[in-house]
C-alpha cells in the first residue's frame, strides 16, 4: 500500500488529509507543489503504466501506488514560476511536469479521489446542472446569455434573479437588483449566467465513499462564502434517509469518490441542488461541526474503494470526532496564494512522456 499526495503543503484539506494517513500509519509520498522547479517526471503506457516521479534526491516509484489524493493548484501562479514568465524554462518545465502528473492520474490504476476527467463538467456550471437535473434533482430554471433583452426578459418571469459565473472560476453569487440595469449592456461582450433565486437554507454534503457528512449553513447572505455582516452558521444536521442515499449515487454516477454538494431546503421542504464540487475544500466545515471528513478522505485512500471505507453503513449517522484548527478554501481568504484549482491537464498524455 502506498497513497500519494499532490499539491500545496499550505493548502488545508492537503494537510489536514495528510496528518490522518500518518495517524493510521499509512505509508505516504508527498509531491510538492512549490518544488516543481526540481521535480522531474517519467512516465510510459503501454500493456502497463509505468513511471517515476524524482523530486531532488528523492525517488516515488509511481508503479507502487495505490491511492492518490491529487489537488494540484495551478503551477504557473507560483511566485518562482510566475516571475520567470511565460516561455521561459521554469514555466515550460512546470507546466510539463503538471501535465504528465495530470496525464498520469487519468490512466494509473491506482485509486485516484478524483480523476481529472470526472471533475471536467465542473467547468461548465449550466453543463454540470443538466447533468444534476437528468439524475432526478430539482435545480434552479437557468439562463446563459449575451442577449440584455433576454436577461431582462428572464429577470421578469421569475421576480428574484441571482447572477454568478458560468466556468469553474470562483465568483460571488449576487441577487439581482434594479442598480445592475444600467450594465446590462456589458453582457453582450460576456456570457452570463442568471438563476432562479430559490429561498431556503443552505446545507453542504460532503459524500466521502459511502459515507455521507450533512451540515446546514444559517446566514442572510445571498453568498454566505462571501458573508462578512453575517458570519455564517455552519452546524451539522442528519438529512432524511431517501436524500442521503440519493447524495452518494449523486456522487457515484459523476464517477466522484469525494464530493461536496451544495443543496437548499425551502420553506416547502424541497431539495434543490446547486451544484457539486468535485474538489472540496472540506476543512472549514469540519472545523465548524466536529465532523471527521479527512479521517474518512483518509480511510477512503487506505482501502482504495469508495465501497470499503465507511466506519458506519447506510442508516448509521456519522458522529463529531475533534476539530481542525484550519478552515478551507471555500471561504476564499484562506487560498495558499490566491490560485485557482487546476482540474484537467493541459495536453494530451504521450506514451513515453519525461519531464
């Protein structure tokens, strides 16, 4: 057994995950991030995957993994990278070495939470939302447009309108109102995407294999990531067995091991579904409910399927075992260096690619 790591030491959810793998004695190998200057990769497909990862004096013989927990941030927004410049050797080797590593995610048979390919409709927000919507969910009617006619249009049907980012980017979610006429004209040179605004209360589900970690989140905020005049409320809550169960096939049928899930329950008790983040940053809610999201991340890893990890089976509820001191990426001040998440790779793989 052997379970590799990819990313920032800084970055929370990386650590926290980290630190459980070594309290269960798990054997572990680390690629760090801000080292990719030094880092060297070899890898080649063929009847079998093969490769190496070399970072300075060390040496991970990636045949040997088992399980990989990949949350890469993009390498060119690190301080060494970036101030060499675009086209420069530091740029072009980091971006290399990212790719194969990318590449090498996608096609390993080792377990990987998650797969670059699975997180890929995350990049498309509308996209992701049909997908949510033919699995049975209720989702918010939804516009895309460079049409101020028709935003307008959209505007007046539903009364409550929010507006947010159509890719993967992070943005503010922000209700719609009557100051935001006068730079309609911009959406004409800007894809935007209009919503529905659904009144309720936010909840969170973190879906880790079989287990599933529900927390309902009390703020007035029309994006409580954002809030600062109303901190948020974040507690965690039991959902009814039928939602529960219709997380984790949620999560599965997106091919997801680990998921984030963003739901409201309005006031008429009707679940509708926002979205699912296929890289969550799972550690402010666990630091703000007790729950042990990373130690079940962590057992997820050691037995290397999202079926064998569960300390608790279906009809069971998951009890808080100790906090974190760290809060997560998803309340954005808490970002390593302010880049987002890197989510596919940038080229194709090659057999045979070295870096």
């Amino acid at each position: 057994m052997l379970v590799l790591l990819w990313g920032l030491e800084a970055d929370p959810p990386v650590s926290s995950v980290r630190r459980q793998l070594q309290d269960l004695k798990v054997p572990t190998r680390f690629i760090d991030q801000r080292r990719v200057v030094e880092t060297r990769v070899e890898l080649a497909v063929g009847d079998k995957v093969e490769g190496c990862c070399y970072i300075g004096d060390e040496k991970i013989n990636l045949d040997k993994v088992t399980a990989a927990y990949p949350r890469p941030y993009e390498s060119v927004r690190l301080p060494v990278v970036a101030s060499a410049g675009p086209g420069s050797p530091a740029w072009d080797h980091a971006c290399l070495v990212e790719d194969i590593l990318a590449s090498w995610c996608e096609v390993t048979p080792a377990f990987v939470v998650n797969r670059c390919a699975a997180m890929a409709a995350n990049g498309s927000k509308p996209y992701q939302l049909e997908l949510i919507r033919d699995l049975g969910w209720s989702v918010p009617e939804t516009l895309v447009t460079t049409d101020p006619e028709a935003a307008r249009a959209f505007w007046e049907l539903h009364g409550e309108v929010v507006y947010k980012s159509v890719s993967a980017v992070r943005s503010r979610v922000s209700r719609l109102r009557s100051e935001h006429s006068e730079r309609f004209s911009s959406i004409t040179s800007c894809p935007t995407q209009f919503q529905q605004y659904i009144d309720g209360v936010d909840h969170r589900v973190h879906v880790v294999g079989e287990e599933v970690f529900a927390c309902e989140v009390l703020c007035s905020a029309d994006d409580y990531r954002f809030s600062v005049e109303d901190t948020p409320e974040v507690r965690a809550c039991s959902l009814p067995q039928a939602l529960e169960d219709k997380c984790r096939n949620l999560a599965a049928a997106m091919k997801l091991p680990l998921a984030g899930i963003d739901l409201r329950r309005t006031p008429q008790d009707e679940w509708f579904c926002f979205e699912v983040n296929p890289s969550p940053a799972f550690t402010y809610y666990e630091a703000e409910t007790g729950q042990p999201i990373a130690a079940a991340i962590a057992r997820l890893l050691a037995n290397g399927s999202p079926t064998a990890t569960s300390a608790r089976r279906r009809g069971q509820r998951a009890s808080p075992a100790g906090r974190t001191a760290e809060h997560s990426l998803d309340r954005p001040r808490r970002d390593p260096f302010a880049v987002s998440t890197s989510s596919r790779p940038r080229r194709a793989a090659k057999s045979g690619a070295s870096a």
